[in-house]
C-alpha cells in the first residue's frame, strides 16, 4: 500500500495485520460539555484535531444508556464521571419486568448520541469513529443504582436493590431485562452504523471481576447478552474493554471481537505478554496523565510499543484519562507514538 490512510491503519491493526507504522489514541470525559449532542461533537472534533488522534473512542456521559430507562440524573453535581443519580426505573427487583424494548430512533437520549455521532463524523470524515457501549448487565446496573465495580458505589443511591434480589430471588425477571436491554442496544447499534460509526467500544466495565459476579454468574447474566449487541455490530470494528483489577482479558478470546483493551498494571491483570486473540490496546498507565509524570509516559509507551512490534498492536492508555490531565502529557503521548 503506497499510502496509508487513518482508516487503512485502524482496519488493518483490527483484523490482526501489520500498518506501515504504530497508531494511538486517547479518550477522557469532558463533564461541563456532554449533556448535547451540539456540545460533545463539537469538543470530540476538537480534542482529536488538536493531538491528531488515529482514532476516535467517542466518550458520551456515563449514564447515557440508562437513561433510556427513563433514570433522570442531576448534571450539575458530578462525583468524577458520574452525575447525581436521581430516580431509578426500578427501585425493587420486582420491577425489573417493567424494562421493556426501546427504539432507539424514538428513545431522547438515545437519538441525542446518533445525532451526536452524525456530527463528529461531519466534522471528523476521514478518522475511525467507534461509539462507546455499555454491556447490557452494565446497564442493568446502572439503571438500578448499583455499581458496575466492586469497590465503588452509585453517587446519589444509596440504598440501591442487592444482587441477591436482582439476580437469585428475582432470576427470570432479571433475564428478561437484559433481553430487553440487549435488543435495544442491537438496534441503537445498528443505527450507529447509519450515523457513521466504525463499530464499538464495548465495555464491561468491572463486571469480570470474581468478586461481583462469579464464572458461572457472569457466564449466565453477560455473556449470552453480549453475543445480541456484538451479532448486531458486526459491521465495524470492535474493542472490548474490561475495567478494573481482576478483568480477566483472556475471558473475551472466543467473543466476537477485533480489539481487546484491559488495564495491563492493575491487581490481578495480565500484561501485554498476555494469551489473547484479538488484536490489543492499551500499555500507558491512565492515572500516569492525572499526576503529568512525562518520563514514565515516554518509558511505558516506549517498551509497550517495543514488546509488540512484531505484532497489531494498538497504543492507548489502559483506561480514560482522568479529568485533571495536562496538555504537557498528553502532548507527550501522542509523540511517543510516532517516535
């Protein structure tokens, strides 16, 4: 190839090839400027011009899928990411046969985000776009008020449905929730496409993690509810991300997925050396941006990019980059790509 383009170089790297040289990118919540479509196309488009990202994950408020629930959220109270969770659609495990199947052409906040991908593709036309999705038994928890981590909780509930209810005493219900979330995002999914999306980064959040739900649990509750969204994805190109300690990369090898992003310096994790079959993405320690340490940035990009040269490899940090992060690290970042 005489010429590589962004999109050369995404697709290739996603389909398990080589490009003509390493690709990057980095992603981070913009909370004062997510709550239009107007205003998170608009910072999108000019964070990836000003660092010239190879790729776009779009990065739309937290909460945007249970929403469609109809959980309303205060905006202008934020704990981190997450605003103030006001109201919940089901505030007992018995109302969880109250989530039924949404379009997502008719769903408000699911309209606002096509809408807002429409724009970031207008203003963005040659870079690979993939939206941000949550697994539906993430949201699932997030409509509830749970956490879909094991060791934080819902800013704003604080006495939200156990899991013990949601999932043992209230089992068919919960699986009917999840079948009607999953079909929701299937078709939000499929619209993406028509709005100019190049797949997904689909994440799991911490929902690997063994202390909150074991193999079993998560096989049951996750996994057959993953296989509607990512079927229904097939389109793009696709990156799974497990959050957190203890993400259990190597559980996603027979998912249908391109691309497989986890936190490679977390408690319990495997990292780059891993066993895995997708294509991966990541190496650069995200809290590393919070405290600008741009030696450590340099070191870690450097050696993650030297350990898989002979392989696709996608330069990303493990997670989101914290809100407090310096034009300094990032700056340095993306010349560590290109170096």
């Amino acid at each position: 190839m005489s010429e590589w383009s962004k999109q050369d170089r995404f697709k290739a790297l996603l389909s398990g090839e080589r490009a003509d040289r390493p690709i990057g990118s980095g992603w981070r919540h913009f909370i004062d400027k997510e709550q239009t479509a107007d205003d998170l196309a608009e910072t999108t488009i000019s964070f990836t011009k000003k660092y010239d990202w190879d790729w776009v994950k779009i990065n739309p408020r937290a909460t945007y899928l249970a929403e469609a629930w109809g959980n309303q959220y205060d905006f202008t109270d934020y704990q981190t990411v997450f605003p103030r969770q006001q109201t919940t659609a089901i505030p007992t495990a018995a109302s969880l046969w109250d989530i039924d199947v949404k379009k997502a052409v008719q769903s408000a906040p699911l309209a606002e985000h096509l809408d807002a991908v429409r724009k970031i593709r207008q203003g963005l036309p040659d870079t690979p776009l993939i939206q941000t999705v949550f697994s539906p038994l993430t949201v699932l928890l997030f409509i509830v008020g749970r956490s879909a981590y094991v060791t934080k909780t819902v800013f704003g509930i604080e006495h939200p449905v156990t899991l013990e209810s949601l999932f043992k005493e209230h089992r068919a219900a919960a699986h009917h929730a999840l079948h009607a979330i999953s079909l929701t995002l299937a078709d939000y999914v499929q619209e993406l496409q028509q709005a100019g999306s190049d797949g997904l980064f689909y994440a799991v959040t911490g929902t690997a993690h063994p202390g909150l739900f074991d193999e079993a649990m998560f096989d049951e509750l996750s996994r057959p509810y993953d296989s509607i969204v990512l079927e229904a994805a097939s389109y793009g190109k696709n990156i799974l991300h497990t959050c957190g300690a203890y993400a259990q990369p190597e559980k996603f090898n027979d998912y249908r997925i391109d691309g497989i992003s986890w936190d490679t310096i977390a408690e319990g994790n495997p990292g780059l050396e891993a066993n895995l079959k997708a294509t991966k993405v990541g190496g650069v320690d995200h809290g590393l941006f919070a405290v600008n340490d741009i030696a450590q940035i340099k070191q870690q990009a450097e050696d993650a990019l030297k350990l898989m040269k002979d392989q696709p490899f996608i330069l990303s940090p493990n997670c989101a980059i914290p809100l407090n992060v310096t034009d300094e690290a990032l700056a340095q970042f993306k010349k560590s790509i290109l170096e």
